[in-house]
C-alpha cells in the first residue's frame, strides 16, 4: 500500500463525511437563523425554543435525505471493497 494510495484514500473518506453531513448541518443552521430571527423580533430568549425546532428539522431531513446518503455509503464501500485485491498485491 503506497503513502499515496492512503493519502487519496484518506481525502475521499473526509469529502464523504463532509458531504454526508451537509444537509442535516444546512438545514440545522437555516432553521438556527430563523428561530434566531424570531427570537430578536419578539424578544423571547428562551434556550428551548432553538433546540427543540432544531432537532426536529435535522430529523426530517436525516429522514429525507437518509436514500441518497445510503447511496453514497454503499457506493463508497463497495469500491473500496472491488480495490483490496490492488491494495494487498
């Protein structure tokens, strides 16, 4: 296994990460905003009142983007799994 085999493995590993974390973490920092909005307008500051519509959101999106996301984790995982006869040779 060459250093540069690890290092592209590596940067895919964290591009995928990255990439599987995007909708839930946009969706979280839109609904942050406008509750953050809400909150300046009506001058409610209450701690509960971001986190529970946050958890809510970020779990309908996990739920709606949950296909795509298993797509992509059983596409990655299965080229890894077609390249170990080149990583061990």
């Amino acid at each position: 296994m060459s250093p540069e085999y690890v290092v592209g493995f590596a940067k895919q590993s964290v591009e995928l990460a990255l990439l599987l974390s995007l909708p839930m973490l946009g969706v979280g920092l839109v609904v942050g905003v406008v509750i953050s909005i809400v909150q300046a307008a009506t001058q409610i500051q209450e701690m509960t009142l971001t986190f529970v519509p946050k958890i809510l959101a970020i779990f309908l999106a996990l739920i709606f983007a949950f296909p795509w996301l298993m797509d992509k984790m059983v596409s990655f995982t299965a080229d890894l799994i077609k390249d170990i006869p080149a990583i061990i040779g």
